[in-house]
C-alpha cells in the first residue's frame, strides 16, 4: 500500500530487513495478570511451552568481520557488512540457509494451509482497473481472480465487447514480468508500456499497436522513476531514463542524472532526442506532461522525495522552443492540473501547507499575476481534476475521502456522496471529457467503479466484483488516541461485530509513517483472513504522512522521525489499554519506510509486542542513502554524513539498537533478492544481529523472496503465499486457534 516515492507522479503513490528465562520469571505489562506461570509463558512469547514440538531454533552462525567505520569521531561496528553482496557466494549460502530454517517452520504449522486456502478463494474475485478513454477508445485492466498479472483490455465503447490488448502473464511463466507504467496515444492508435522483471525498479518500454494487437520495433531500455506522455500528433512519447549501469551495479549502484528524452516511433533509442539534462544536478529528475491541448510539455523537476518541486515548460508549437525555467526555486509543491492557453492551473501547498488550487499565466510568469480559485480548506486537498467544465476536488478528511466540485471559477457544483468511510481514486480524465471513472474501497469493500457523468452530476456503477465474505459481521471505526506528547492521532479499527472488548482478541497493527503518504481505508483479502480468524486490525495515520497536509508530514521526518516511532507506539498502548487485545497479543507490521517503523519500534519497546512482521525495511539507518535511489530519502531521513543528523539517525536505527540478551517479540522479516529499491542488505545484517541478540524463546526468522522485488508487480500467487506464511507465523506465535469457518467452502466464488 505504500512504498517509498518520490514527488508527484514519478513514483506510483508505494519495506525491509532487521533463552527461556520468560517462561517463568512473569513477563507480564501493561496491567495483564496472568493465572499462573504457564499461562502468562504462552501469552506472553506466543508458544505454548506445552508442546513438545516447539524448542530452541539453531540459527546460522554467519561470520563476523573486523569492519569499523568512524562517524564523526564515534566507532560503529559492521560485522555483518558482507551481507550487503547479494549475490556472493557466502551470501547465497547464508540466505539458502535462512530460508531452510524458515520454511521448516513455517511448515510445521498446522494453520498454515488452512489460511492458504481461505486467501486463495477470497483473493479469487473480479478485479478493475479505472477506465481511460483515448479517442474513441476505453483502456482498462481486469483480473479473473487468481491471474498472476491483471490484463489490459481495448473497447470501443463500454457498452462493447472487450478485446484483450495485452496480457503479462504470457511474458514469464512464473509471472514475475509485470505491467509497471503506460501510455495511451491521444487518439487510441498506441499502447506504450513499461515491462519490469522480478520487480526491479528498472524498466523497458515497448508500444504495441492497438489495432492489430502486436508490438512495434521499439524497444527502450533504462527507464526507472518515469512516466512517459505522447505527442499531439502520436509520432512519439517523451520519457526519462538514465545511462546504462554498470552489470554489476545494476541493483544495487547509486541512481543520478537522469535525463528527459523524446522518442519517436520506428528510430531506435540511440537516436532519441535529449529534451533536457542538468550536468550540474545529479540529483533532478524530470517528468514531462504534454498539456490535453497538445501546447506545452509542462516538465515537473523532481530532487528525490522531497515534496518541493520546480515546473518548467516548453512549448510544442515553436520547433525551435527551448525549456523554460519557469517556477524554479524548490519552495513548494506544484502540480500542473490543465490549461487553457497560456493560462495554467495549479495545485499547490506555497502558503497552503494543506493545499489549495491558483492559475498562472506563462505569459505573466511573475507571482503577482497569480490568482487563488481554490482556498486552502480545513481538510487536505488530495488531488483535483479538470474534466468537463468542472474542477473535481478529492479531499482527505480525517484520513478518509470527501470528493467536491467546482466550476473553474471555483464556484461550488456540488459533491460525490460516497455510502462509507472509505477511498476514492481519481481516474485519468482529460478536460474534453464528460465522465469521469472513479473508485472507491474500504477497509470490508473491495474497490468499486463507478463513471460520473459530469453534466448530469450522476454516479453508476461501472464494474462491482462479489467476495465471498460475509461483510455484514464486521464493522469499522475511527478513533483518536494521544500520542506521547499529547498529539491527537486518529486510527481506524475493523473487527467483526461480536469480538469481546475483554483483552483475548489477537490484534494487528500496521502503520508507515513517511514520506507525506497517507494510509486509507483499503480493501486486503489478507486481511479478512484475519478478521475471519477473530482478530482485531488497526490502521494507525501517524505523523510524517501526508493526512494532514505538510505540517503533520514535517512533524515526523528528520530530528523530529521520533514522534512517528512514538505515534505507533501510543497506538499499541491504547489498544491495550482499551483492552482491544493485551501485549502478547499484539502484532505489528509494516513495509518499506513502514518496515523501518516496525524495526524502531520492536526495538524500543519489545515488551509491548508479541510478534513483529517488518517487510522490505530500512534498517540501517547510517548506510541507506549508498545504495540505488536511497540518497533520495535524505530530505525525509536526514544523512549520518552530516554530524547533527548523524546522532538522531544512530538513536533509533533499527540495526543499531538491538541489545544482546533483549527477548525480542517473535519476528517475521521478508525481503526479496531483486529488491533496488530498499536493497536487501538492511534485511539480512538486520536479522543476523537480532537472532544473535535474542535472549528469549520467541523465533527470529527472515523469509526471502527469491526473483522478486520491493513489492510492486509481484504475482498473486506470491502474494498469497507470502501473506498465507505471514498469518500463519501469527496463529503459531500469538497462540491462535483457527476457527472451524476458516475452512474454505465449496460454493464456487460468483463473478
């Protein structure tokens, strides 16, 4: 749901790696009494010290290494720098070994295949993609159920018979070639799409004709953190790339200068033109937007994730155009939502930390010409579209989705009702349209599609997929917790209707925290998995997410990324304080900048927690910004190469404060071999360490995806084997019982 990005749309809106004295010494916190000492064992580490099958797991002993580094004039040891190889030898051996010890246990769990089941028939229903038209056209993706990769399908009309455009799961066998970004031609003529392999941020581009169903000669090759937009008259797209690396560096090398090119159709990608490059800025990128009306390439000037952004311009119509410098400065974020001539809109936060909507005109390019047309308001202004006359206003309100709309004068039109609290998604709809797609989802509704006729203000449904799951039983609700310095933070708590608010149910709290992304309500089949398993899930909108706009965003990055940690913590705290679930019962989990989460959070408090599921994380907080894109996270993290930073860093680095003799929670880590984007490494030396720190019973394991990446494009059938491993970790740690309904049921699921 959420991985770590970059500014705008470069980066779709996107986890990583880190003996028996509690048995009978009395663990417990929090208010909890146990009965006695072999009830408070079971609960208090998740095993049952009754079954005779369950004793001390025989670690790999990887070797230790004489590696020091010295920041800023304080010795830090690294004994397990060699993990940072993925692909030596030792390294192999090493992880060969850890997925052995892992998969053996997880085997042995007798829920585990119960749980498999179950997913897969729930992850079996029909699921859409959001319509795009182009000409006469309408683009969508569909996935039966279980395909590995969704489908994308070509209709003349929504009334007609689709016809499949392209299908990833003929590329690869095992599904591991996945659809990873396109572009539709303005008249419907050209598909070009991004293929990546085994979820590599890298990409490569083919167009296949749409009317003949089969590929050009065009191949385009080191593409990452790109979109690409056609030209008026469909003869090529502009894209972004960056020079071929070195082999092998290719997943693991530092990612600068990227470069803003146009390709045209039948040359060869030698011959493309180099729109625009800053040999002086390693560290900008560009995306390039070709306006609906075919005048300007609006070029949104990135510098990694940092939500500030420059736009610049060329203009199409003059062949001898160069880009113009046109916002420059990085003071705020701008995006480009349309034009009408020389007139552009804007969405930005410049003196708006929660947004809000102004026109600029190009040809009056000095700010006193600027004109506000949307006031920031008391909620966050998510996105806004311009489609039909009408200027569409996605708002966050308190974590959930308000949809308005305006004229573009600003004048209010109206509102979208929507039945729940939930999330809705934009689709992409041109200012020429008259409808617009959208979804919406929540935490108990799989996504639905509706199409919004803008002149008679109406929503239908557009494509509405049936889960074989009784909805009904469960209900969701929203509350507001302190957090360690006082700060009200909301979280929303799905359980089914009759769970007793007595402190037996398991819970699973997940969280992110980072990056100005906010966590909404979302529909997860691993999650009603769960539900169906008694358990109670919980969403937590920590700072540093964007739920509030920058302000909220800024109050959980660099010195102050300690109030994200303090966030979560607060929110375990009063799920068990409101007997939601007690200590040994609790479960935590997140992926990414989320997986860092997990990892600060494991580490400071262990005894809060009864099992940890860090996914894809950042753990080494002194080294992330050495590898790939993460030198791009320093906005959001801070540097260890900067004294100052270098100390608020090293407090909470995952790695770094893991205690020997500590019992740590039952820790699950996944990661994936092929991961660019938060490399592997923070995994491996992240588990090394904690399985050699761990003083208590509890297991420590880290299970390892081959031939995959940061989670982006992974096939479903690893996705329900790597949720089936996941919640069976949790039955056997948190001592649950599947419930006899578990059972997957005869009844075919209904499309």
């Amino acid at each position: 749901m959420s991985n770590l990005r970059f500014s705008g749309s470069v980066l779709s809106h996107l986890a990583i790696a880190l003996l028996l004295a509690c048995l009978v010494s009395g663990c417990a916190k929090n208010g909890t009494e146990p009965a006695d000492d072999a009830a408070e064992a079971k609960d208090t580490i998740g095993i049952d010290p009754a079954r005779a099958d369950d004793g001390p797991l025989a670690y790999p002993h990887p070797r230790q290494i004489d590696q020091v580094d010295d920041y800023h004039g304080r010795k830090v040891a690294d004994p397990y720098r060699w993990l940072e190889d993925t692909d030596s030898p030792e390294t192999r051996d090493w992880i060969a070994a850890e997925n052995e010890l892992t998969f053996a246990f997880l085997k042995k769990i007798p829920q585990r295949e119960p749980i498999r089941k179950r997913l897969e028939q729930l992850w079996n229903y029909e699921k859409y993609g959001i319509p795009t038209r182009r000409g006469d056209r309408y683009f969508y993706s569909r996935n039966d159920g279980l395909q590995n990769q969704s489908v994308i399908y070509v209709a003349d009309s929504l009334a007609a018979e689709p016809q499949v455009l392209l299908d990833p799961n003929t590329l690869s066998e095992d599904g591991t070639v996945a659809l990873s970004g396109s572009a539709i031609s303005d008249d419907g003529r050209f598909f070009a799409y991004g293929l990546a392999t085994a979820g590599s941020d890298w990409q490569e581009w083919r167009v296949r004709d749409v009317d003949s169903k089969t590929d050009l000669d065009d191949v385009l090759q080191w593409i990452k953190f790109s979109t690409a937009s056609w030209a008026p008259d469909a003869d090529g797209f502009y894209y972004s790339r960056y020079d071929e690396p070195d082999e092998k560096a290719r997943l693991t090398g530092v990612n600068y200068f990227q470069k803003l090119f146009f390709h045209r159709l039948g040359t060869p990608q030698s011959e493309d033109k180099l729109i625009y490059e800053r040999a002086d800025e390693k560290e900008w990128g560009f995306d390039g937007r070709v306006s609906d009306d075919g005048h300007y390439l609006v070029i949104r000037v990135w510098r990694g994730t940092e939500r500030k952004n420059q736009l610049f311009y060329l203009d199409l119509t003059k062949p001898d155009a160069q880009v113009v410098p046109w916002i420059a400065g990085f003071d705020a974020q701008y995006d480009f939502l349309g034009n009408d001539g020389s007139t552009f809109w804007l969405r930005t936060d410049l003196d708006a930390p929660r947004h809000r909507v102004i026109t600029a005109n190009v040809d009056e390019p000095d700010r006193e010409h600027w004109k506000e047309v949307l006031p920031e308001a008391t909620d966050v202004l998510q996105s806004a579209t311009l489609v039909g006359g009408r200027l569409v206003a996605l708002y966050l309100a308190d974590a959930h989705s308000q949809v308005k709309l305006f004229d573009y004068e600003g004048q209010p039109q109206g509102e979208i009702a929507l039945a729940e609290m939930g999330t809705v998604a934009l689709g992409d709809a041109r200012q020429e349209d008259e409808d617009l797609f959208y979804s919406f989802t929540s935490f108990l509704a799989a996504p639905t599609i509706y199409r919004y006729d803008v002149r008679q203000g109406t929503s239908t449904v557009f494509r509405q997929p049936k889960v074989d799951f009784g909805a009904d039983d469960y209900t969701t609700e929203q509350v507001f917790y302190p957090s360690k310095d006082g700060t009200k933070v909301p979280m929303f708590i799905t359980r089914r209707k009759d769970v007793p608010l007595d402190g037996t149910a398991p819970a699973h709290l997940f969280g992110y925290g980072g990056f100005d992304i906010s966590m909404t309500p979302a529909f997860s089949p691993g999650r009603l998995v769960w539900l169906e398993m008694g358990g109670v899930f919980a969403l937590a909108n920590l700072r540093g997410g964007g739920e509030y706009g920058r302000e909220w965003h800024e109050a959980g990055m660099k010195a102050r990324k300690q109030n994200v940690f303090d966030d979560f913590i607060a929110a375990g705290q009063w799920l068990v304080d409101h007997r939601y679930t007690r200590a040994e019962k609790l479960a935590i989990s997140g992926r990414s900048n989320g997986g860092l989460l997990v990892g600060a959070a494991l580490t400071q408090r262990p005894d809060l927690f009864g099992a940890a599921l860090p996914g894809v994380g950042v753990m080494d907080m002194l080294r992330f910004h050495r590898f790939t894109i993460g030198w791009a996270w320093v906005s959001e993290y801070g540097s260890a190469d900067d004294p100052d930073q270098f100390d608020t860093l090293a407090a909470y680095s995952p790695l770094h404060n893991i205690k020997p003799g500590t019992k740590y929670p039952a820790t699950l880590i996944t990661t994936a071999d092929h991961d660019d984007r938060v490399v592997p490494g923070h995994s491996f030396k992240f588990a090394a360490t904690l399985q050699g720190a761990q003083a208590g019973p509890a297991p420590i394991l880290i299970r390892i995806e081959t031939s995959a990446g940061h989670g982006a494009g992974t096939p479903t059938a690893k996705l329900i084997e790597e949720a089936a491993d996941g919640y069976a970790f949790l039955a056997k740690t948190l001592a649950i019982d599947v419930p006899a309904g578990l059972e997957p049921k005869p009844a075919a699921v209904e499309h």
